[in-house]
C-alpha cells in the first residue's frame, strides 16, 4: 500500500509541474493575444486528474492536512527552491564584514600642499579662471 501511495504521489507532483507549464503557456498566449482555447482545455482536463488523483491519495490514508496562516508562521515554513537560479552555482551564507587586524596600521604618506595663486592653464579644466583673468 505504501507503494502505491507514493506512485500516487510522484504522479501528482508530475501533474503540478505540467500544469504550471501549461498555465505559463497560457499566459504567454494571453500577452500575445493568441487563442489559448486548446491549452485551458487540457490545463481543466489536468485538473480532473489531479483530483481524482488527490481523492485516491485520501483513500488511500496519505491525506495531507495543509497548514493555516497561523500554524505556517509558527513552524517558520519557508518555501525553498529545488533548482539554483539560472548562473548561480550556489549560495554561500552572509559573513559578518572583518574589523582590521590589531596590530594594523595605516601607511599614510606626506601631505601636499595646493599652490595658493595657481597660473592660468591652458588645459579646459583651468581654463575658466584664465580667461576671467585676461577678459579683465
């Protein structure tokens, strides 16, 4: 029996992933103003199935309770994705940013000075005060 409860369970898993895909195909129909007529049809037909499936799984004893609001955010129940995004290798936690290390340092070097009166520059960033200065 435990057997076949798990067929039942595989199946209905299945069934979920294809119905997603079908309804992302009719969604996709809808934004280009296709007809998607056939693929809710077969999308409601899955539907059938998964119900006589669930039924079945009931009967069966493998009946599922589904948690409530509530009861969700007591367990602290977090949906976790099976596949990593697109690129993405893996996640690595957080870590805290390091302090310096006690016996650093900074290395500073000697101060400059700006010249006080600079002469007029012939380069566009200078060239504002030099042409004020010759307008004159």
């Amino acid at each position: 029996m435990d057997n076949k409860l798990n067929e039942i369970r595989r199946k209905i898993r299945l069934l979920r992933s294809e119905m997603l895909g079908a309804e992302d195909n009719i969604r996709k129909q809808l934004n280009r103003d296709e007809d998607c007529s056939e693929a809710a049809t077969r999308l409601m037909a899955m539907r059938v199935t998964m119900v006589g499936l669930i039924g079945e799984r009931n009967r069966l004893g493998g009946e599922e309770r589904l948690l409530n609001v509530d009861e969700r955010l007591k367990l602290d129940v977090r949906a976790v994705s099976r596949k990593p995004a697109i690129g993405a290798s893996g996640r690595f936690p957080a870590k805290a940013c390091p302090g310096p290390d006690p016996g650093w340092e900074p290395v500073r070097g000697k101060k400059t000075r700006q010249i006080k009166n600079p002469e007029p520059r012939s380069d566009s960033i200078g060239t504002e005060k030099a042409r004020g200065s010759r307008e004159r």
